[in-house]
C-alpha cells in the first residue's frame, strides 16, 4: 500500500534536493530487489514497520511463485534480511536456484519507533500533522525515536556493493521490504526523496536494479512473479 505524501509544500520551505547517487562499479551485476509477500491478515492494515511479523496462507503461496520464477535464472547469490517473512522468501529461492543465501541485519525494514504498531490511517495522521518539518528535509526526517531514510539507506547499501563485489556480473536477489527498496533506489539513482515515494513495490514483486558504467539503472519496476520483461 502506497502511503500519500503529507499535504503540498509550505510556501517558506524550498524544495528539498536530490541526494547524491550512489557510486556505480560498472561490474554489470543485476539486482534484483523483492518485496516480501503479503503478511498475516491481523497485521495487514498496521504500520508494522519493523516489527518481525509472519506470512498470510497467500503469502507463502506468493513466496512460492517466486522462488519458481527465478528457476534457471543462473541466481548467483541471494541475501534477505532477518525477519521470517522475508526468510520465508529467500529459503525458497535457495532451494530453488541452489544460490547460498546470506543473512543482513541491514536489509530489514525501517523502524517506525514508537509510531510502530498502529494503525496506517493513525501513522499517516501523525505524519501529516509534521508535515512541514517533513518537507524541509524528508530524507532526514524521523517519527519519534524512530529511523531516518538516509539511515535505512545507509545500513542497507552495503548488501548492494557486497553483491557486485562477491559475484561481478552476475544474477543476485536481495529480499527485502517495501520502504528499504524504496531507499535504496531513491538513493541508487540520485533522485529526490519525494519523488522516491513513486517506488512503490507490492508484496512478492520486484525491482532490477543494475550495476552499469557510470550510473545504476532500473531497467525494472514492481514486477510480478513471472511477469516478461
């Protein structure tokens, strides 16, 4: 579910800029970048954020037709984070690539500290209501004792350059969550973190982000299980 930004821009606050993008290797590694599947109906309606919650019956069957989809895909490597509903993916698609799957405390979700839990309606009510210290710098803003896009950026990059170090050339999977792709890509490409917002990844879809000369493109976008390219 894509959240709707806070309100239009107040009139004293400039437009935040682009952050700067992020350093390309030129290996020509594809990455793809999957969202977890959906989760269980009691948490489907809650910014569960980083909370480690499960898979719905769909979810797993959703998680299983991902896995199929990369069959003979040559996948290199995968790497997930922690949480079982992100496990439950990469699992999967190492049994069915036979790829060695690395775990990364990076690529877990943002943390909406003590924002976390509530309803969305109720997380996007707070949002709005700070939406003027949001604009003047949405990259750095934080809900209370919560994170920062610029620190999921940070914390998950990594996982990015380990993937075309470890295998330059090659096929990898990071399975991941919906606001950590979406900081990763805002990030990748050097966009504005409000015009980041468009990356709006559904459950058990994907992203192909690659490692070119010069720049990182996204030749992909919110791809489902075996969609054609």
């Amino acid at each position: 579910m894509k959240l709707l930004l806070p309100p239009d821009r107040p009139t004293e606050v400039q437009a935040p800029p682009a952050q700067p993008a992020a350093s390309s290797l030129g290996t020509g590694t594809q990455i793809w970048l999957v969202r977890h599947a959906e989760v269980a109906e009691e948490f489907q309606g809650l910014a569960y954020g980083a909370a480690d919650v499960p898979l719905s019956a769909r979810g797993l069957e959703q998680s299983q037709a991902v896995a199929r989809s990369f069959e003979g895909s040559r996948v290199a490597r995968i790497y997930a984070s922690p949480s079982q509903r992100t496990q439950a993916m990469a699992t999967l698609l190492e049994a069915s690539t036979g790829a060695p799957l690395t775990t990364l405390e990076g690529l877990k979700e943002i943390d909406r500290g003590s924002w976390q839990g509530g309803t969305r309606e109720d997380f996007r009510s707070r949002w709005h209501a700070d939406a003027a210290n949001w604009w003047r710098d949405p990259w750095n803003w934080r809900p209370t004792d919560g994170e920062c896009d610029a620190e999921v950026f940070a914390r998950a990059w990594p996982a990015i350059v380990r993937a075309t170090q470890e295998t330059p050339g090659s096929v990898c999977v990071i399975c991941t969550h919906a606001n950590t792709i979406r900081a990763l890509l805002t990030g990748a490409l050097g966009l504005r973190s409000i015009d980041g917002y468009e990356f709006a990844t559904d459950p058990a879809h994907a992203n192909l982000l690659v490692d070119v000369n010069g720049a990182w493109e996204l030749r992909d976008q919110n791809r489902a299980p075996g969609a054609e390219t």
